[in-house]
C-alpha cells in the first residue's frame, strides 16, 4: 500500500476544513466523519478529537496546546497531531489560512 501523502505546512497559521467537506459526527459510524460529494472519511478517536479543532482560527500549535490540556501525559502527542495534519493537508482535507 502507497504512504499516505504528507504536505507540511506553517504551524502558526489557523486552519480550516477545505471547501466541500463537512465534519460531523455520525451515529451510524459511532466516529466523526469528513463528508464530502464522493464519499466519506471516517475518523475515529485521536483523529476525531483533532478535527474537532480544526475551525479556521486554531493552528496546529493551537490545537497541540489544547490537546495536552485535555490529554495530559500522551506520549508523542504533539508528534501524532503533526503527523495527522500533514496527511489531511496531503489529501486536501484542511487548508492553513494565509495570513490577513
């Protein structure tokens, strides 16, 4: 199987939910999803807990901070956001906002 895609991006930059997905939560996948025209991404858990913070004024240090308040002691925390953010950016999924 192919590696996921990974695109970095500016830490410091909000973030936001690309246009044409939509993040809910959905009973009948007992997870949160990304909905968008072709399908569906599910993202259970850690990456549910993630997205849950991506709303266009968080950056990815942002939600890093928020996520060791709300998880204090996971290890590798910050290495696992990072990781996560850089494949949804990968597969179009987020978008860092350009500074204003």
């Amino acid at each position: 199987m192919a590696q996921p895609k990974r695109v970095a991006f500016d830490h410091e930059l909000p973030i936001d939910i690309a246009k044409y997905f939509r993040f809910q939560w959905e009973p009948a996948q007992d997870c949160h999803v990304l909905l968008f025209p072709e399908g569906m991404v599910q993202l259970p858990g850690s990456a549910g807990e993630i997205m849950k913070r991506v709303d266009g004024t968080r950056s990815l240090n942002a939600i890093v901070t928020e996520l060791e308040a709300a998880f204090p002691g996971v290890p590798d925390l910050r290495a696992d956001v990072v990781d996560f953010l850089e494949v949804a950016h990968g597969n179009g999924w987020i978008r860092p906002r350009a500074a204003q």
